[in-house]
C-alpha cells in the first residue's frame, strides 16, 4: 500500500488530494515568490486524525507540512515533495465562555470568525491584520503574528492561555486550559508558539478576550521627527490610560507612494516627514474619546510638535485613516524587485535605524527607492527596497538585518522566518540559541519531518 | 584540588561559603518546612564567574542549586549535598532607558530596588507580592511569579522581553533584547521562565515598564456572592478603561482570622460571605478615580449586589487596606500542621471549587479548618486547611489539586512547582507533556545536575 493509499483509509477518499489541478490551491505563496508541488494534501477533520496522519507520516519518514489560511510571507508552507498537513477542517469554536472571556478554537477557524464571534458577546479578539479574513488559529499561532494594536494587546503568544498539539509520533499534547496563572513545568505552549510547524501541529488553542470598546477616536497627525512622536505616544498613553490601540507610522515616501498608487487614499495635507495614524478606544459607557484626544493634541499643538492633525468625525472617516495604513502591502507588491522585511528596535533606536538603512541603501545601490511603514508603538518596522539590479537584492536584505541587530533590534519582528530568513538567523542569530534550538528540534522531532527546511539555518 | 579549591580559585576565597556557620543563612526556607547542608555557597560576581561555577560543576558532576532571595515555598532551593550557586552579587542594574521604557537588571537585584528606581523615573514596575523586599530577579523570574496586579499586567512572564542565561556546560545564551516583537526561532525565554534552575541559570533580564499611577482609588466591599463579584470585576474594568489593579476576595473565614490574630486590622464591617479588596489606578493628569469608582459603586450598592462599601479616603486608609490582604502569609502560618497550597480556575469556577473543597474538606477530615484568599481577578487561590491529624495532610492536599484539575484549573499557579509539588505533577499533569519536559531537561542537562530533584516527578 502506498502512503497515499494508506492517509485515504485514514482520512477518506474525499480528504486527500493528489495531482497538479487539485492540489495547485496549495502549491504556491500569494505573494508569488514560492511555487512547489505537494506530494499530496490531507484534510483531517479532528485531533485524533491529525494524530493518525502524523504518525504515518513519521513512521515512513514523510515530510510534512502544516497549513492554514496560507497567508504568510516568508516561505513557511513550501513543500516541494512534502505532505501538506491542511488544519482547514478543524474548524470548531469548541467553547465560547463570556464569563470567563476565553475562548476555545480549533486550528483550522479563522482570525475574522473569532472576531466577530467576540463582537456578538459584546466582547474583543484583539488581534488584528491586514490578512485575517484568510488567516487561521493554527497559522497566527505558528507564527506569533503580531499587527496593528500590539501596543495595548500584545502579541499573539499574549492572548494565549492553551493549546492543544500533535507530537511527530501522534501523540496528542493537552496543555488546553483558559488559565491567567499556570505554572506546571516547562512553558510547552510558548515553545510551540512561533515554532512555525517544526516541533509539533497545534490543534487547538484557548484565548483571552478583551471587553469590546464603545468608541474609539482616530487622528492623521503630521509631525517633525520620530522622538516627537515617541514623547507624543508616552504621553497619550499616560493621559488615556494606556488607550492607544494603534500608533502607526506613515512617512513622507509611504504617503507619496500611497498618493500615486492610490489617489483616493492620498494624505489630506502635504506629508510630513513623520506622520501618525493615532487611534484610542474606550470602554467607558459615555466617554468621549474624541474630546480627550482633542485636549491632548491641543497642547502637542500648541508646543509645535504637532503640525497637522485631522480626528476622523465619522465611522466613514475612521475607516479611510485605517484603509490609508492597510493598504501598506497593496502598495508594496507592486513591481517584481523587491525586499520586503520586518526588523524591530528598542522604541527609542528606530530613528537611527531609519537614518542609518537610508544611508546605507543609497551606498549599496544608488538608485534603490526605499518604502517605510512601521507600527511606532511597539518599534516594528516594514523596510522595503526596491533594488535596480536583483543582484544587489542580497546585499541590501543584509545590511537591514545587520543594521537592525548593531542597535538592539531583530531581524524578524512578525512575520516568522520560514525559509526567506534562514541565512539571516545564521547570520545574526546568538550561536548558542541557535545549537539550542537545534538540540530542542532533534529532541522532539527526530526524523525531521515537521516542516523540514524552515526557521533553523 | 577539591572543588571547593577550584571554586577558589575562581572566585576568590571571600566568595565561597563552607561549614556550618558560614553556610547557615543559605540552609532552610523562610517557612521553615525544608532544611538541608549545602556542599557550600558559591557566590560569582559575573555572568563569566557563574559560566565557570558551571563548567566546572557539569564536568566534576556536582549537582548546582541557583538561589536568590531564597523566598520561596515550595523547597525549590533545597540543596542537601549541593552547591548553592548564589546570584546576590549579580546585582547591577545594566540599564535603564525610560524612553524605551525598559530595564536590564541581573538576577541579583531586588524587586524592591526595581520598583524603587523606576518610580524615581515617573513609571511603574508592575510585579509586586509580599516577599518583593527580598525577591530577586533571578527567583521571581525562575518561578515565573504572579502577585497581586496580574489582572492588569500580567505574571512574569508578561513583562519580560528578554534574557541572558547560562547553559549547564557554561555557553552563555544571550537572548537580552528590549524588543515587542521578536521571532526568531524557538522561544527560548519563556522556556527558561519559570523552569525553576533546572535547565539554565538566568543572568539578566530586560523588563518592560509601565506609566507610573498619578492616582488610585481603593476599596473594601461586602458582597453576596461571587459570581456578584465577578459581574462586578467585568462592570468595573470596562467602566475603568482595564485600570483594575487588583481584585482580591477575603471570604467571611479570613476575615475571622484576621480579627483573631490582628485585631488591628479587623473587617471594618460585618464580614459578608464575599469581601472584595478592589483598587484601580489612573494615569491621566487631572483624573479623580474614587469619583469614577463611587459612581460604579453606586449602581452595584443600589441593585444590592454591594451590601457594604469602604472607600480609602487617605493614602493611610489605603495602605490598611492593602495591610488586610497583605497580613494573608501572617495569619496562614501560624501553626505547625497545614496544608498550603496555591491552584488557579477559570474565572467563572471559583464559587464551585470553593464549594466542591468545603465539602470535599469536611468528609476527609470533619475536625479540618480552611482558610481562604484569592486573586479573583487572575482565578489564582490560595487554599489552606488545617488538618487536625498529620495523616490527613497528604489526602487533602490530593483532593485540593484534584477538584480544581477537574474543573479546568492547575494545582499550581504561581509559587512555582519546587519539590512538594511532584507528586502532583505525577498525579495530574499531561503524561505527554511530562514526557516532552523531560526530553528537553536531557537535552539541555544531560548529567541531570541543575537544581536536581525540582519540578519534575
């Protein structure tokens, strides 16, 4: 019996796709950068098939790749050769508890589903991104994705209480509790947070939610430099107590960029060479948010450290000012030569870091362009280049990696590192977390299969 | 050369602690449940001096027990035999950014101290529990510790952003980032958090910090019930924008005991069945947060879900206040026979695990007295019963860990597992995840001699 026959006695004929039309949704990046051919694409519908699938796939020494939404960036479900590990069906809510504000969902639901699940109980599923109508439980999980209001809410790994996952040999991992405090041993769920699919296939997971606001106020703010806008931040956060759900960074490049690719979105005023999308919600029956706002910008304005500011007066304004910063990856897969990256810095380092990469840019390739948007409050950046030649593409992707690590930073805030940033974790990486992390791989999945070829070098 | 002349060597004579007197202070737990001879103290002043303590500790085979403060419960230090490895004179603050709004501090510095030195700055390091002027980092990061304020910032683990440790063989693991996002690879931090000393020794870390508080508003409530009470928590935090600051349940018992053994901080009111120790802060200039809590209390008193209100009027009130939930270790260990213990419930199952342990309680050993407090805002209780024959300690302390295993809870929530743990370990937590935490122990300390006979069964 062939391994394929073998996964359609496990999972039925109907969940185990093989050939070139019916698995080509799986064989490629939306990006476009990464094309393969699966070997084939099981679909289990629960754990238990999950556990069956793998420890097929272990005991035959088959590569297997799990997938969600396949909304990433970097290379993460390439899986030439490989088994795709398709998480889609297991897409139960198994318990919403609005008392306890946890909820309990499969890998395979999507981020968009348990928003507004949320929103129905009159509460919030914080995180939020550009690709979440497509992204899965088990893919933001894998990735420790991060997004837009990571400045109230954190990261994904600050939402989750528990998860549940498949060993490479099939056995099922039970850490599903809606717990604040847990201390029983050895943090597993972190480790297999961020892990991208290496170490073992979350299935499940528990996560907090947050009360739902009841307004939010959304400013556009120009302003002279990024220390101004650091100071600007701390200080709408002491005056809101701790409010700010997005304090996003728009340059003058992004906003001329935005203006050519999308006049409907084009900045209201003439582009600062720092500009702010500021929002605050709030949770208190009656506040006006608005009106907070407007007292803590008056004196940013007063003092000059604000010179343009627009506070969205409708929910139509609102959305625009967001439209304007979501339209970020839009406006930057728009020619075939790019490097797109993800660093982040020490919240007071990412002027130097910006002033230093626009330097060295224009020392590697003089007629480089060079794209920013970053999300200010928690220091991550999106650096993107387009190159004149591909081949200083290479060189250019380093010195951001390099620039970054010199002042404290990461070469990888968000996005994962999947294939795309291999040679930059050997790069940059502290050697001994690297032999760390490789002993952690050996440890738990012996042949490996899970995911061959990604994060480690 | 004994090692204890090699230790010298190293570390100069002044530095390593011998014999009986010497080594006395480092011999037992403040709660006087464990003591024990250590082999000796051996006290580096450097991350390089405790790189070589270890790498010459894994090579002679000497088992190492890393010790901060020493403020532990749960025997986590106990070192009969073994050299303590004392992190006291790491205790540089390495910096402290206040635009970036973080410290490193090395695992010798007092939480005090930390707390201390960022209010010198105008904001706020958030951990804060009973033993916290003695409290190291390097203690409260190896427990992963929790508090009383972990309903608005979390354990631990929530506010540190990096690490640098020491691997069992001396490599040094510099993963030391001030960063919000950062992937790259396995999350090495959060593993070694809370991993009590038995896969590294923790150096230093980077901690985030938070707006210091212009102002709070504290009260003392009687309740009926708690499910009441958690209504109210839920009211209060969106009526407050999350400012809640802690959350604390005083059942009518702890009020009795209160009476009896500090008459001085007797419950101002009749002691309800629930009594609810709840502060908020704020950081907005100009902010009134006792009106804000009034008017929430208002409503609840009306509808008489609060039958008894206390506001603090005087920063002296207050502490009295805080004096009454903070006198909780005090009245706990007041005699020799008890059962200690610290589990953690969803939200919404603390009123049927009190209820369940009542009963529970009362058919193993009818004599028994209980004494309860909790973090409710966090789910965290700390339940003690006083059995009336030592024989019945061991089922009861069975029966507390059961009924919360069984209602979705853990049996250890923020003390850490130390060795009175174990056997609870073994009886109740995930025989898959036990199995994965000792492959990962083996992995990373093959001779099994850091911190031995700790966390796991």
């Amino acid at each position: 019996m062939t391994i394929i026959d073998r996964l359609r006695d496990i999972l039925g004929d109907a969940h185990v796709l093989t050939g070139a039309e019916d698995t080509a949704a799986f064989g490629k990046e939306w990006t476009g950068h990464y094309h393969w051919t699966p070997l084939a694409v099981a679909r289990p519908g629960s754990t238990a098939e999950v556990a069956e699938v793998l420890k097929l796939a272990n005991e035959t020494g088959t590569p297997v790749v799990p997938v969600g939404g396949n909304t990433g960036l970097n290379g993460g479900t390439f899986a030439e050769g490989a088994l795709m590990l398709s998480l889609a069906r297991l897409n139960r809510v198994r318990e919403f508890n609005s008392e306890a504000r946890t909820v309990t969902a499969e890998a395979g639901v999507i981020l968009q589903t348990l928003r507004e699940l949320a929103a129905e109980h009159d509460l919030m599923f914080p995180l939020t991104f550009g690709a979440q109508g497509s992204a899965m439980v088990g893919g933001f999980l894998s990735t420790n994705a991060g997004g837009s209001n990571v400045v109230r809410y954190g990261v994904t790994r600050a939402l989750c209480l528990g998860v549940e996952a498949v060993l490479v040999d099939g056995r099922v991992l039970n850490l599903l509790t809606g717990l604040h405090k847990d201390n029983t041993g050895y943090d597993l769920r972190d480790l297999l947070i961020g892990s991208e699919g290496t170490l073992a296939v979350i299935t499940a997971a528990v996560f907090r939610l947050a009360p739902a606001a009841t307004g939010h106020a959304t400013a556009l703010l120009g302003m002279r430099d990024l220390p101004g806008a650091l100071r600007l931040l701390h200080k709408v956060q002491a005056g809101t107590g701790g409010a700010v759900e997005a304090f996003e960074f728009m340059p003058r490049t992004y906003m001329e960029r935005l203006a050519h690719y999308r006049p409907d979105l084009a900045c209201p005023f003439p582009p600062e060479p720092v500009n702010i999308m500021l929002e605050i919600a709030t949770t208190i029956p009656g506040d006006d948010p608005g009106a907070r706002l407007e007292a803590l910008l008056g004196e940013a304005l007063e003092a000059g450290e604000v010179t343009e500011a627009i506070l969205a007066t409708s929910e139509a304004q609102r959305r625009k000012l967001w439209e304007m910063r979501e339209a970020a990856a839009e406006i930057t897969f728009t020619e075939p030569l790019l490097v797109d990256t993800d660093v982040a810095l020490p919240l007071d380092r990412l002027d130097e870091y910006l002033a230093t990469m626009h330097r060295r840019l224009a020392e590697i390739d003089p007629g480089a362009r060079e794209l920013v948007i970053a999300h200010l409050g928690d220091g991550n950046i999106h650096y993107t280049a387009y190159p004149t030649d591909e081949a200083l593409s290479a060189p250019i992707r380093a010195a951001i990696a390099e620039e970054a690590v010199k002042l404290g930073g990461t070469f990888s805030a968000e996005h994962g590192v999947g294939i795309s940033k291999r040679p930059t974790m050997a790069a940059h990486k502290d050697p001994v977390a690297l032999a760390v992390m490789k002993t952690i791989k050996a440890a738990l999945d012996p042949k490996g299969i899970l995911n061959p070829g990604k994060v480690l070098p």
